[in-house]
C-alpha cells in the first residue's frame, strides 16, 4: 500500500464498528430500509452466489443472506464481498 491508502485503511478501521450505528441515525434507518428492499428486489433463488463489490461492513451481503434464510429456506448460498479496505 502507499501512503494514500494506508491513511484511509487506518481512517476505515477507526470507524467501522460504529459506522452502521451512525448511518442509521444520521438516515433515521432509511439505509437500512432501502438496502433490504434492494435484497428483495433481487429475487433470488434459493442456492444463488451473490459478489457484493465495495462491500464495506457487509451490511447489504447480510441481509443477502437474512433474506435466503428467511424467505427461501436456503443455507446453501453465499456472498463473497470484495472491498479495498480489508
């Protein structure tokens, strides 16, 4: 990493743990509605791979998964999240 990158993946881990907390406040929880209707929208059939690109804390990737178990009955899919900061 140079220099750029290791500042934003120090800056990334400072924050990741409240990150989520802070979005849905500062949203009044519509980050959260919208990337659940998001998964719906999606439709998936049971089994399905999902990549989720710039994944960052994984919140759309989980509620991928919520919705195979919840509405498909599945435990057979999978999410594989890619993201610059680890």
């Amino acid at each position: 990493m140079d220099e750029k990158e290791e500042i934003m993946d120090s800056v990334y881990h400072q924050i990741a743990d409240i990150y989520d907390r802070v979005a849905a406040i500062s949203s009044l929880s519509m980050n959260t509605v919208w990337k659940k209707k998001f998964v719906h929208r999606m439709n998936a059939a049971p089994g399905a791979r999902m990549l989720d690109v710039a994944g960052g804390t994984c919140e759309i990737a989980k509620h991928y998964l919520e919705y195979q178990d919840n509405v498909n009955k599945d435990k057979t899919s999978s999410v594989h999240v890619v993201d610059l900061n680890t």
